[in-house]
C-alpha cells in the first residue's frame, strides 16, 4: 500500500497492509483481532518460492 505519492526520483514509500488495516498478519498479533472478513496474510514463503 502506497504511503504518500511518488517524488521527483520516483522513490515511493509503501505501508504493511496489516498495519493499515486492509489485512491480518500473525507477525503482528494487535492485527488479529479485526474483522473475521479481513484475509489473513502468510508471511512465510512458499516452498516452491525458496
């Protein structure tokens, strides 16, 4: 998730979506409590992707 717009370089910081509310993540336990209709995220890779 974008935080703010892209500068003059084209550098744009970017936002945990768990953090902001869209998603729940067991890194971040205080996100687990939110809405059950939020997707939980898997923050471990797949093995495929290793």
């Amino acid at each position: 998730m974008p935080k703010q717009n892209a500068d003059d370089e084209g550098y744009q910081r970017m936002m945990c979506p768990a953090e902001a509310g869209k998603a729940q993540c067991s890194i971040k336990p205080h996100t687990m409590d939110r809405s059950i209709q939020l997707p939980l995220v898997d923050p471990e890779p797949a093995q495929w992707a290793r």
